[in-house]
C-alpha cells in the first residue's frame, strides 16, 4: 500500500513536472517566434537603411539593441548574415537568403494584420510605395488621395531607382512599384504587372525674370540646343538619366553635365538657384538648367522666376505606371490602392499634373 502511495506521488509529481516543462517550452516557443520576427524585422529595416544607427532608429530600439538582436539570429542559424567592419558593409551571400525569408515572413504576418483589423470596405494597414524619384510628386499625390477614401491605411512613400524599386517588389520588400513601364519588356522576368497611369512629356527648365502669375511657359527648344546649356541631370544609375543620354546619343550628342545628383530636390535648387557655369570658350555656359519631365514641372506653378520650355525633335514620350507581383497575395491596403490607380476621376487628375501640362500653359 505505501509502494501503491508512494508511486502514486511519484506519478503525480512527474506528471506536474511534465505539464510544467510542456506549458514551459510551449512559452519559450512562443517568445522565440516572436523574437524571430523582431529579428527578421531588425535585419530588413539594416538593409534598407544600411546603417546600424539608422536602422535601429526606424525600429525605435537602440543600436546596441538591433546588433544583440542580430547577432542572436545568426548564433540561432549557425551563420553569418551581416558583413560588419567600421560599419555596415552589406550581408553575406547567407544573409541574402535569410533577408529573402525575413521579407516573406512579415510580408505573412502584415497579410495577416490588415485581414484581422481591417472591416468591410475599410481596410487598415501599412502600404509602401516605391516610386522612381521623377514620378515622385504622383506618387505623394496618389497616396494623399488613398488616404482620403481609407484613412486606416498608411502609406509610406520611398524614393528608390528603378532597379532598387523592381528588386523590391521581387522580395516583397515593397508593396507597389512606380516607374517606367517601358523597362518591363526589357526583363527578363515576367512576373511583374503595369497599371497605366501617364504619359510624360519633358521640358527644359531655366531661370528666368521674375513674372507674375508663377511659371511660365516658353518656346518650344531642341533637344540640340537643350545640349548647349550647363545641364544639372540625375545621376548615371538612375533610368531617367538613361533615357535622356539615349536621345542625345542619338542625336550624335554627348552631355558633360555640370551637376550630378541623384535628388530630384538638388536639381530644381540648382536650378532656382540661378547659379552662373561656363565650361570654357568651346562650352556650355549660363544658368544652370536641367531637362525634368511634367510631374515635376508642375510642382512649381508658384515659382515665378522660372521658365519651362517643352523639348522637341525628337519629341520624347515615357509611360508611367504603377507595378505589381501578380504572383504575391494583394493585402487589403494593395487591393484599396489598386482599386484607386484604375479609378477615372483619378487617372485625370494625374494627367492634369504631368505630361505636356497643356491645361496650365493656356
């Protein structure tokens, strides 16, 4: 009877002690998933910024913080994901991998946010735009009138190249792309969608005496004689450079720009600015000008000493669009925004602030 007692405790006991160590490790599971996530959060917000400072401040943690968390992940993968040196020199081929899960895993969980918060006909939750930087005012345009009809989404609008932008839809680092469409038929994946949305027109902007009324509109200018002047043009990554050596290439020109920048921002100060060039006797001289496409032209409606003259021959014509990954699940913010880039009312907005800009040069 004791021994029949006696294991009956002992049976009680390693049955709690069993329970105990389940509901533990059950615990431990939980909190280690979560942390993971965090990590793989740390690890994407890294890349993005590529500064451990910068990074750890978008996550609103410190940097001694992010690094723990990031060196913990790797203790638990049994890698190296992140090339450090003085600072943050990229990931290793490892790491490349484990960003590919990160981005995938959060991509899930974000599906997962806005499908739990999000009402009928009401969607809730982060949308990020990454737009090249000449289409910049129509993505902030669009994502202020995204806004207006669904305020529980919150857009986040990135200025990226195309390049950066395509990699980012591919490891749905990004929601929605905004670029050239044109660059599509030149991939060799075909796994990315165009949602028409203008056409861009392109013009020479200069300083001119000051006019009342804002910005004026001049006569139409060569593409040759745009070549003469110092020219302030992004910088040789980003596409819309592209395009634009390709049409003075065509022309048997070649363009020694007075300023590279890879801000859009630099360009229009450098030319408000007014600032004088001169190259040499056999250069270009004058005020600064740069070649910029309608978007960006009509920001500065107000500008009154400012001049923009459409470029002809050849007469250059570039569609923009929103892009997509067809094959990735839409959330309920990409639905919302998808569902507005089609919408008529729109689509005219849009073009009545690119283009050729007709409506403000009457």
């Amino acid at each position: 009877m004791g021994d029949g007692l006696g294991d009956g405790l002992n049976d009680g006991l390693n049955d709690g002690l069993n329970d105990g160590l389940n509901e533990a490790t059950s615990a431990a599971g939980v909190i280690a998933a979560v942390n993971l996530i965090d990590a793989y959060r740390y690890l994407a917000a890294l890349e993005q910024h590529r500064h451990f400072g910068r990074a750890a401040t978008a996550c609103h943690i410190t940097q001694p913080a992010l690094s723990n968390a990031l060196r913990s992940l790797e203790a638990q993968l049994g890698a190296t994901i992140v090339r450090r040196g003085r600072q943050y020199e990229g990931l290793t081929p490892e790491g490349e991998r484990v960003l590919a899960t990160a981005h995938r895993v959060l991509h899930e969980q974000e599906l997962l946010a806005q499908e739990l918060a999000s009402g009928a006909g009401q969607p809730r939750g982060r949308l990020v735009i990454g737009t090249v930087p000449t289409a910049l005012p129509i993505a902030a345009r669009f994502a202020a009138r995204l806004i207006g009809i669904h305020p529980g989404i919150v857009p986040q609008v990135r200025s990226l190249s195309s390049q950066e932008m395509e990699v980012g839809l591919d490891r749905l680092a990004i929601d929605l792309g905004l670029g050239y469409t044109d660059r599509l038929a030149a991939l060799r994946a075909t796994r990315l969608r165009a949602w028409p949305q203008v056409v861009e027109h392109y013009f020479l902007l200069q300083r001119a005496a000051p006019a009342a009324g804002g910005l004026r509109f001049g006569a139409p200018m060569t593409w040759a004689e745009a070549a003469t002047r110092p020219l302030a043009l992004l910088s040789a990554e980003m596409h819309n450079r592209v395009i634009l050596d390709e049409v003075f290439r065509g022309l048997g020109l070649k363009v020694q720009p007075a300023l590279e920048t890879n801000s859009v921002l630099a360009l229009l100060v450098a030319v408000q600015s007014g600032a004088s060039y001169s190259s040499g006797p056999s250069g270009s001289s004058g005020s600064v000008a740069a070649v910029l496409p309608g978007a960006l032209v009509a920001t500065l409606a107000r500008q009154g000493a400012l001049e923009a003259r459409p470029l002809t021959a050849p007469v250059l014509r570039t569609p923009i669009g929103f892009i997509t990954a067809p094959a990735v699940t839409a959330s309920r913010a990409v639905a919302a925004a998808l569902a507005l880039a089609q919408d008529a009312n729109w689509l005219a907005e849009a073009a009545a602030h690119s283009g050729p800009l007709a409506a403000r040069e009457a």
